[in-house]
C-alpha cells in the first residue's frame, strides 16, 4: 500500500520556469491537500479539494493553481516560479470525518528551490 | 484566525526520560487535535488523533491528552529512547477541512 505518492522529490527552477507537482493517493480518499513548509512559518496550506471536481484556496494560495483530475491525483502548478516559492511541498489525503481515526496521510514531500 | 503554539521550540533530553510536549490553540471549536512526528528531509508520520470530544489517547509509551475549553493538549512520552528524537508538530481541524499547524518541537534524546 503505497498512501500518497509524491513526484518529482527534488525540482530546482529558474526564476519565471513553470512546472507541475504531482500527487496521488491509493486510499480511495475524498480530501487531498497541498501545503508548503518553510523554516520557522511551519506548514501552511496551498489549496485544497474536499472532493473530485471542487477546490478551494488556503491561507498561501498566489502564485498556485490546481487540478483535481480524478479521486486519487491532485496536482499544484507553479505558472512562473519565484524565489520566494522555495520550500517544501506536501501533498496530504484523509477520509470522511466519520472515519475512524480520520487521519490526514502525507506524501513525503518535494524539495522545490528556485534560483 | 486560529493559532496553534508549541513549548518548547527545543528540548534535548537524556535516554531514559519521561518528557512533556505542549500545544495551545487560540479557539476552541475544533473537529480533533493530531500529533505527527516528521524526521529530516522526511514527511510526516501520524502518531495520534484525539476526538473534540475525546480527552487522551494512548499508544504504546505515547499519551495525548486534549483540554478543550482551555484550548491545550499535551503529548506525553514515557522512557525515551534515542529513536524519538525527531520533530513533533501538533495540528488542530477546525473547519473539517484543512489542518492548522503549529511551528514544532525538536526533540534530541542522546543516548
């Protein structure tokens, strides 16, 4: 059982490079999410998709944009890359709430640094 | 705004210690409170979840406490070891969506 699959781990771009990150969970979860973790601001939330077909934006949302293109896969795309844009990256998934536990799962993370 | 708040930044410990990790959040209605341990370079990994209605949960020498109306919860761990040594976020879910996070305990436990 895989969880959330995060690619690709490592990405350096240069200023104004667009790419994509990919997320894909095998837990037949309904909510997936993308945060960004920074020294000292801790993990803030990018965007999220509470189910197939909706999103919404979180607390860091410029600069982002999303697609949930089925139940397992949600990706972040980054349209011109900026410095300040280096971090870590965390795609998450969870069930129902009336899960028992309803546990958020991550992804390991990409390492994404922007010169 | 909600805001989660973890004491201390840092703690290093010798192996053997029972220790105490605190979190606060600044309102109360929450969905649950969660725990994760997250290693260099590494994601993070679930360790409990506690129930707004729930007051601990217990795991192997791990035991989380929730006080929800004074807006606290504590992670207890029991004879450490130095494979605990790691970094302990906490996380409140407030709307049923997202988690909010706090900014961590880095815990060293030598041996």
């Amino acid at each position: 059982n895989a969880g959330v699959t995060q690619t690709p781990k490592f990405q350096v771009l240069k200023t104004g490079q667009s790419m994509t990150l990919q997320c894909a969970q095998d837990m037949n979860h309904n909510s997936m999410y993308w945060y960004r973790q920074d020294p000292g601001m801790g993990l803030r939330l990018i965007y999220y998709s509470a189910s197939e077909g909706t999103t919404d934006k979180g607390e860091v949302p410029n600069g982002y944009n999303v697609s949930r293109l089925n139940k397992r896969e949600f990706s972040l795309r980054l349209e011109s890359a900026a410095p300040s844009q280096t971090s870590v990256y965390f795609c998450a998934s969870r069930g129902l709430l009336r899960d028992s536990p309803p546990t958020q799962h991550f992804g390991d993370g990409t390492r994404l640094s922007i010169l | 705004k909600q805001e989660v708040t973890q004491i201390p930044a840092a703690l290093s410990v010798p192996e053997g210690e029972n220790l105490v990790l605190n979190c606060s959040f600044t309102d109360s209605a929450i969905y649950n409170l969660q725990w994760f341990r997250q290693d260099p370079g590494k994601g993070l990994t679930s360790l409990l979840l506690i129930q707004s209605s729930q007051r601990e949960q217990t795991s192997g020498r791990l035991n989380a406490s929730l006080d929800k109306s004074s807006g606290r919860s504590t992670l207890y761990i029991a004879a450490s070891q130095p494979g605990d040594s790691a970094t302990y976020l906490c996380a409140v879910n407030q709307a049923g969506t997202a988690l909010i996070f706090g900014k961590g305990t880095t815990l060293s436990v030598s041996s």
